[in-house]
C-alpha cells in the first residue's frame, strides 16, 4: 500500500511543481515591476514568506479551517449511528490507525469531505441531505471513497495545492488592487531614464498580464491534480467494500440532485466527493472540472466484473474510456489476489426527494442541533429544542404527558 | 589464533542470523494475534447483540421457533468452540440462521417499524460487516507468518523454538450465503 501512496505522490508531484513555479515567477515578476533595481528577489522573498506563513496555518489548522468553513459540526453516536458504524467498518477494512472523527454538515445538498493530513488524525464530513438520501450501501461507498482520499495522502496533498493556489491569487490580487489605488504614479515617477523606462514598462505589462492570468492558470493545475486523485480513490472504495454498485449508485443519486451546498468555495470543491460548484444545466468542459464526469465514474464502476482488486478496476477503466493511460500506479496493478465482490442483496432505492426523505433529513439536523425526540404513544413524533426548560410537555395531538 | 578469530566470526554471524529471524518470527505471530483480537472483539458484540434481538422479535415472530432455535444452539457452538477452525465453522453457521431471520422479518411489517428491533438490526448488520472486513485482515497476516514458518532457512529457526503454523479463519461460502428455494413444483403436480 505504501508504495502505491508513494507511485500516487510521484504523479502529481510534476503539476505541484508548476503551481510552485507560478508562484515564485509571479513573485519575480510584480517584484522586478514595482523596484526595478534588484527587486525581483525582493518580490521572491515575499512571494515566499507569504506562501510559508499559509502553509503552516494550513497544516497546524488546515482541517480545523475546512471544517468550520463548511459549517460542518461534530456529532456523537447517538445522532446517528449507521453512519458511525459505516466510518468503523472502513477504518476496519482501510486499517486506519484510528477512528475518524464524524461530523455533519447542516445543509440539504448531498455531499461529503475528509480532512485529515495525518491518518491518525482525521475526520469525514457528511451533509443531512447525504444522509437522508442514500441507503447503507451507498453511504458505505461514499465513506469508503472518503477514507481513501485519508489513506491515499490526497488531503495533505490537495490542502498543500490549495494553499499555493491561495497564495497566488492573494499575491496577485493585491498588486492588481495596489496598482489601482496608486494609479501607476510610481511607476511613472520612476520611469525617467529613457532607455530604461522602456523596458520597465514592458516588464510592468508582463507583471500585470501575469498577475491577471497567473491565478487562473494555478486554477486549473490545482483542478488537474484534484482529477487524478478521483479515480484512484473510487477503485480503494471498490477495494474496501467489496461493492462497486453502492458507490455508483450514490454518486447517481448525488449528481441528480439539483441543490447547491452553499459553504463549498473554489479552493474547498476539490475535497468533496462530486463537485459542489457544478453550473446548472451545462456540461462542464475539462479542464475547469475538480472531478471527473460523474457518468463516467458511474459507468467504469458498473463495468467492474470479477473482482474488487485493482487490476479490476483499471480494466473496466479501459474497457470504458478505450484508453490504455495507467490510472492505478504499476505497483498497484502487481497484486493480484482476488477479492470477491459482494453479491447485490438490496434493491435500488427510487432517485429523488420525497416528503419522507425530506422529513428524515429535517430530523438529522435537528438531532445534530441537540434536539431531543420523544415517541407517543399516539404515533406522534414530538421534537423538543434544547432551549425547553420545562420538566415535562403534553403531546400536541393526545395530550398526554411527557417528562423530558 | 587466526583460526580462532574465523570461527569465532562465523559463530557470531550465525548467532545474529538466527536472532534476526527469530526476531522477525515473534512480531509475525504477534501481528497474527493482534488481527485475532479484531475480529474477536467483533464476534463477541455479535454474541451480546443476539439475545437483545431474540428478545425482542419473539413477541412478533410467533411462527418462527426453529429459526430462533438454532440461533441459539449456533451462538453457544460459537462461544463454546476453542480452535480458530471450529470457531469459523460455527460462526458460519450462526451467520447464515440470522440471515434466515433477516428475510422472514419482510413477512412481519409491524417488527419492521419497531424503533428498537431497527437499531439492533443496524449494529448487528454493522458487526457482521466488520468481521468479514477484519477477516480479510486476519488472513492476510496468517499467510505472511505461514509462509515464513514453511520457507528456508526461517524453517529451521522456526522447528527450533516450535512456531506452529495458524489456522486461517475461513466462512464456509455456500452456507453463509445460502438462500432458502421456493420449491414451486410441488403444487404444479396438484
């Protein structure tokens, strides 16, 4: 397994140098526009504290951000304990050293993250919609793609992209603000050699042609690195549950879904199990997806047969894309061991959100908001906020009391 | 005294040799036990689990003695079976009776909305699964120790201090998966 984390590293390691490229020739270049005399270092210099400073916040505080962010809150067994058990039967199944931390997010879009630089300690994120969405099977294979992307070193890797796409979008922000604010005055203060000012003004269009282009640039090769990580991911889960159907069948239900997840940004989309950005009604083009096209993942996992190894997987991937591009690392591909797949016992539950799906997830987020729920005995569910004060309360519709 | 020094070299690498692989044989086999110890916990939660879960399907199931019968009879095979192969053997079994009772619950629409039978299913369905995850751990380090006892030279080392081969733990499939037929030519030659 290790070395296939390592093939893994080696294979984004050319797009993770790129994005550092652009940043410290982004660095140079505003650098050498605003001092002419040696200040490319200068703007290096800075380029690269700024882009340490970020980096340390991210990997001391990194998941703590991307979980506040998204609003997601930490829940116990008791709120919901199918999920609980699911995340230990991957730990079980992945050999983490240890247990996730499990935590729902408060929003009706179905979707999940993992955080986590170290696997000893890391968390998955859920959405109640998620929840009250999918059967067992289907959220087995989303939190198996989840702890993947632990296991694999996808989050340390995907938080340290993100934070020099970060950096380079507020380096360039800044100096395009900066340029508008002192309306180039500097700059034409210090053109006053001829020879001199000629290129000084070049090099100050390229900057800020630079600073214009350079973050949509680090945009796409930060896309591009989230890409390659999907598929791997989607064939551990396979691995890890034994089940390709209960993952396709998910991120079926997942993309029909036409809610937005509000507290997904740019720099967070690629953590997420399908992207959370998607544009309505349009198909994305490629290179400005985080995620490969979600039929397509679909189709590589139902045309899984025979296994839950990876070789199976990578020929069911070339098997669909007619391609023969490794997908899994070699080393990867060396272990043949065959690993049944578990035979389909559940039927498909129908696409959608139906009255009782949505009342199942009104009732997720009320439990993770600490809500209590008391059963009468007249078949009435009464949800009794945390705020109640009073010792007991008279069911609604019976009338019969209740101690709390 | 030459020949003295030699052999007192030949003597110490061979010494350290035999450490290094007796070394190796002991964090094998207590990998070997720590995956035991995975699956064990699991099985013993199952074992918890099933008298809560008779407990409470008795009421509703009144037609379904022998189902309940033998998953008695099973359980206490399975706490009682010493060897990792018995214990395989009878946890099979016990896996298959409850899946039996998985699929007669379908007939019992009023269990099946009983809060409490629900949450018994869902930490029995969730135990299950974690044994058959862990297993597949257990196996695998089963084969890594096995391999080394049966391969030269640790072969030697291993007889030495009397290594002894571990039992896979291994479900029988056919049982486990077994499905009751509906038998439909009986009534056609009414």
């Amino acid at each position: 397994m290790w070395e296939l984390i390592q093939a893994n590293k080696r294979r984004s390691i050319f797009l993770f140098f790129s994005l550092g490229i652009t940043l410290l020739l982004l660095g140079y270049l505003l650098g050498s526009a605003y001092f002419p005399d040696g200040g490319g270092f200068l703007g290096l210099f800075f380029a690269l504290i700024i882009w340490g400073i970020l980096s340390l916040v991210g990997y001391f505080k990194g998941s703590k951000i991307m979980l506040a962010v998204s609003g997601a809150k930490e829940v116990t067994k008791e709120v919901h304990p199918q999920l609980f058990n699911i995340v230990e039967e991957m730990k079980i199944s992945a050999s983490l050293p240890k247990m996730p931390k499990v935590y729902i997010i408060n929003s009706p879009a179905p979707n999940a993250f993992a955080t986590g630089i170290k696997p000893e300690e890391s968390a998955v994120a859920v959405t109640a919609g998620l929840l009250a969405r999918l059967n067992r099977d289907e959220l087995q294979g989303v939190i198996a793609h989840e702890v993947s992307h632990i296991v694999n070193r996808d989050v340390l890797f995907m938080t340290f992209a993100g934070i020099m796409l970060g950096s380079i979008v507020l380096i360039a922000n800044v100096f395009l603000r900066g340029l508008w604010f002192t309306g180039g005055g500097r700059y034409s203060s210090r053109s006053s050699g001829s020879g001199g000012g000629q290129a000084q003004l070049i090099i100050m269009i390229v900057a800020i042609a630079f600073a214009i282009l350079s973050p949509l640039l680090a945009q796409l090769l930060y896309f591009a690195i989230s890409r390659k990580r999907e598929y791997l991911a989607d064939a551990s889960a396979v691995r890890y549950t034994r089940y390709p159907e209960g993952l396709a069948s998910a991120l079926e239900k997942i993309s029909d879904s036409s809610v937005d997840l509000k507290t997904a940004n740019k720099v967070t989309a690629p953590m997420y199990i399908i992207n959370p950005l998607k544009p309505k009604g349009r198909k994305l083009s490629n290179l400005t997806s985080t995620h490969p096209p979600i039929t397509e993942r679909v189709r590589i996992l139902r045309g899984i047969s025979g296994g839950a190894n990876f070789v199976d997987y990578q020929n069911a991937f070339n098997k669909i894309k007619r391609s023969k591009s490794p997908i899994i690392p070699a080393s990867g591909l060396t272990d043949k061991t065959p690993i049944g797949l578990k035979d389909i016992l559940i039927a498909p539950t129908a696409l959608g959100l139906d009255k009782k799906t949505k009342r199942k997830m009104g009732d997720i987020m009320m439990k993770v908001n600490e809500y209590s729920f008391i059963n009468c005995k007249c078949g009435l569910k009464i949800k009794v906020p945390p705020d109640y004060k009073k010792e007991s309360l008279f069911c609604p519709r019976c009338g019969r009391q209740h101690r709390i | 005294m030459t020949a003295v020094i030699i052999l007192l070299v030949v003597v110490a690498v061979v010494v350290l040799f035999v450490i290094s692989i007796y070394n190796s044989l002991i964090k094998l086999r207590n990998q070997v036990k720590n995956a035991w110890s995975q699956i064990d916990v699991q099985l013993k939660r199952r074992h918890d689990l099933i008298p809560n879960l008779l407990e409470t399907v008795k009421g509703y199931m009144k037609h379904e003695r022998d189902i309940m019968e033998n998953i008695t009879k099973y359980r206490s095979q399975a706490m009682d079976a010493g060897t990792v192969g018995e214990k395989a053997q009878a946890e099979g079994l016990l896996s298959g009776a409850l899946g039996q009772l998985r699929i007669q619950v379908e007939n019992y629409p009023d269990l099946k909305a009983n809060q409490n039978f629900l949450a018994l299913q869902e930490e029995l369905t969730s135990t299950e699964n974690k044994i058959s995850f862990a297993r597949q751990g257990y196996n695998d380090q089963v084969l890594f120790y096995n391999n080394k006892i049966q391969m030269f030279p640790s072969n030697i080392i291993a007889g030495m201090f009397n290594f002894k081969e571990e039992e896979f733990f291994e479900v029988e499939d056919e049982k486990e998966r077994e499905v009751p037929k509906v038998d439909f030519t009986g009534e056609s030659q009414k």
